[in-house]
C-alpha cells in the first residue's frame, strides 16, 4: 500500500502508474475510512496497487487519473 500525502507527491506517481500501464480500478463506492481515502490501480500482468491518502484534493485527482492524460493542478 501507497501513502501519498500532497499533490507534489501525487504527480509524481502517475508517471510511474503511466508508465507501468495503471489505470484506475472502477469501484462502486467511496473507499473512505477513518485512515483516509483508499483507490485501487490495476495493469495487466502486474500487481494490484491501493493508495491511501487523507488530502481530499489528492483523492480527487486519483479518481479523475487516466492513464497518458492527466491534468496537473
């Protein structure tokens, strides 16, 4: 599990996600608990990612990412 904390720290993850082929793992519910915001990331023949984070702008843009287009805040 992924702790990303600031969107600094966000935008630097998905290129790496990009990279390794990640896209965002449909879900049917807000994955929040009381350690944050969780997201799931899947890639063919790779392993399942969850990323957690408390920062609510963070979370929105983890919802919002698309593998090669993403926008930086």
């Amino acid at each position: 599990m992924k702790q990303i904390d600031s969107l600094d720290q966000w935008f630097t993850f998905t290129d790496l996600l990009s990279a390794a082929g990640y896209r965002l793992q449909p879900v049917q519910r807000e994955s929040n608990n009381d350690e944050g915001y969780l997201v799931h990331f899947i890639a063919s023949g790779r392993p399942d990612l969850e990323v957690t984070t408390t920062n609510v702008d963070v979370y929105n843009a983890m919802v919002n990412f698309k593998r090669g287009n993403f926008e930086r805040g």
